[in-house]
C-alpha cells in the first residue's frame, strides 16, 4: 500500500458542498446513493495526495491568467483545488452544470 506523498484538506467551503451534494442525493433518490456517491467523492479526493499535478487548469481562472489552482472532474463535479507545499487544499465541489465563472470569482477570487 503506498502513501500519500501529499497531506489533502477539505476548505470549510468544501465540506459544505459536499454536505450538499450528499444531502440532496439522499433526498432526491435514496439514502444508499448518497453513500455510495460519498464513498467515490472521498475515494477522489484522496487520489489527489498521491498526483494532484494531474488536474488541469479550469478556462474560467486560466481566462483570468490565473494558473494558481487545478480541477479535477468526477462528473458531473469539478473538484477546485490548489497545492500548497506538501499540501492540496480543496476549495469547491460542485456541479459543473453551475455557473463557474460566478462560483470561482466568489469562493476563490475573492479571498
């Protein structure tokens, strides 16, 4: 088993969106696909310790000529995420049907 060569953090903004996320695919379908579907997300979010230069560059931030964060898409979810150091920290996780533009100039430009 190898480990992580990154420590990955979840931004109290990340959590909350997969609180969401989780919730409303309880109250939408059922209870054991929200779990299933957390299982996947946390099992992605956990890969990125191990390559996260793997992402690439959202268009709405690299438009901006920002090369500062990466994403990675677990569909129909981007995952919005930067490395720090020895660190990925994940700031978004949501819906790529969403307006990204608005989300990332509010959740990440605005910091």
């Amino acid at each position: 088993m190898s480990t992580n060569s990154y420590r990955v953090r979840l931004t109290a903004g990340a959590k909350q969106d997969m609180s969401s996320i989780v919730g409303y695919v309880a109250r939408q379908d059922s209870q054991k696909a929200a779990e299933r579907l957390l299982e996947k997300l946390l099992a992605t979010v956990a890969s990125l310790g191990n390559s996260p230069e793997r992402g690439s560059f959202p268009a709405e931030l690299l438009a901006l000529g920002s090369r500062e964060y990466r994403q990675i898409i677990f569909r129909p979810y981007r995952l919005i995420y930067k490395v720090v150091g020895g660190e990925v920290l994940l700031f978004v996780i949501a819906d790529g049907r969403r307006d990204f533009q608005a989300l990332l100039s509010r959740r990440l430009l605005a910091q």
